[in-house]
C-alpha cells in the first residue's frame, strides 16, 4: 500500500495501525446504504482488531498467550479480507483500490501466519 512507508514496512505495530487508518478513510468515501453501513462496520472492526490484537501479543505474559493472541491477529485479518471481498462486490466501481487492501491484508495473513507457525514449531512451546 503506498500510504505506508518502507520505513513501517517491517514495524508490524505501526503497520496494522496504518492499515486501519487506510480503511477507515476509505470506506468514509463509500455511499452510505443498508448493505455498505453492514459490510463498513464489520471491516472497521476486523481492522481495527487487527493491530490491538498484535499489540496484546507483543505484550503477551508467555509464550503460549503470545502464540494465542498471534492466532487471533490472523482471525481478524482473514475475517478483514472476507469483509473487503464484499465490500468489493457491494462497490464494483471500487474493485480496484479494495484489491489494494485485500493483498495488504494477505501479506499480513503471511507475517502472522509465518509468526505463529515459527513461535508454535521453536521447541519452547508445543501446541497440537
């Protein structure tokens, strides 16, 4: 996404919060109707969740909360791209810069992804 700089690129704090901001602006430019104010209040959430998630687990109390609290970012951020997917469909005229926002949203997916499955396979910690 060109609103963030390569400065933040590897600052997944700043990241995620810039990734919100985006949205946020965004679908402020998105008529308001029945089907837009549903889809535009889940998105902001599922956003929004996503950086205050990540924060909890840089502040996590051990390591299996940190492994939990990275599994929930990934929830958000999928749940984020499954609200952008409609937003799309809802707004064909903007397709193209919420195709934008999907792929943030799946480069995210693969940090988090590669986090977890990196703190799960350690050896300090074993999950099933």
């Amino acid at each position: 996404m060109n609103q963030l700089s390569s400065n933040n690129k590897y600052d997944l704090e700043e990241r995620t919060a810039k990734f919100a901001e985006v949205i946020i602006d965004f679908v402020r430019t998105i008529k308001q109707d029945v089907v837009n104010r549903r889809i535009i209040d889940q998105i902001v959430g599922s956003a929004g969740s996503t950086g205050a998630n990540y924060c909890e687990a840089v502040e996590a109390e051990s390591k299996k909360d940190f492994v939990h609290k990275i599994g929930i970012v990934k929830k958000e951020v999928k749940e984020t791209m499954h609200w952008l997917r409609l937003l799309a469909r809802a707004n064909s005229e903007h397709a193209e810069e919420i195709r934008k926002f999907w792929k943030e949203a799946h480069e995210l997916l693969l940090i988090f992804s590669k986090i977890n499955r990196s703190s799960r396979e350690s050896g300090v910690l074993k999950i099933k």
